[in-house]
C-alpha cells in the first residue's frame, strides 16, 4: 500500500508538474495572441489617422484649388469684358477714321470741281 501511495503521489506531482508547465505556455500563447491583437489593432489604428490626415489634407486642397478655380475665372470674365470694351473703341476709331478718309476725298473732289482758277 505504500508503494502505491508512493506511486500515486509521485504520479500526482509529475501531473502537477505537466498542468503548471502546460498552464505557463499556453498563458505565454494568449499572452503572445493578445499582444499580437493589440499590435493589430494599433497598426490598424495608425493606418486609420494617416488615411484621416491624407483625407483632411485632400480637403484642404481641394478647397483651395476651387478659390484658385474661382479667381481665374474671376479674371477670364475682366479681362473678357475689357477686350470687348477695346473691340469695341477700335471698331468706333476705325469707323471714323474711315468716314473722315470719304468725307476727305470728298470735300476734295467739290473743292476741285468748284475751284476754276
């Protein structure tokens, strides 16, 4: 009897022993599991805020291309209406001009004909 109290607590330790042993890897395992989810989690969470700071950048920009967008056409519709304004006074220079070179020519074709000297 009493070897097999002998064996049965030898037998026991060597159990407890395995338990105790098996019980620290698979703590080092979830431990591991768990420090490998959370390093999952953080990368995940960094890629999320550079995707935020890239969208808030993009934003930014998009906004100040539209203030660009915006004075150039500003611009385009001065300056069209200032061409317009010079095309016209052109057309109004060239117009007289044109009448005075007739009215010219004309006055002096009736001085010719009226001038008998």
């Amino acid at each position: 009897m009493d070897a097999f109290r002998e064996l049965l607590t030898h037998k026991a330790a060597q159990r407890t022993r395995k338990v105790n042993k098996l019980r620290s890897v698979l703590l080092q395992t979830q431990a591991h599991s768990i420090s490998t989810i959370v390093t999952n989690e953080q990368l995940e969470l960094v890629s999320f805020r550079k995707a935020l700071v890239t969208l808030d950048t993009t934003r930014e920009e998009a906004e100040a291309m539209k203030q660009t967008i915006q004075s150039v056409q500003n611009s385009y519709e001065e300056a069209k209406e200032e061409v317009e304004k010079l095309l016209q006074q052109l057309v109004a220079r060239a117009t007289v001009r044109r009448c005075s070179v007739h009215t010219g020519s004309l006055l002096s074709s009736i001085g010719l004909i009226f001038n008998t000297e």
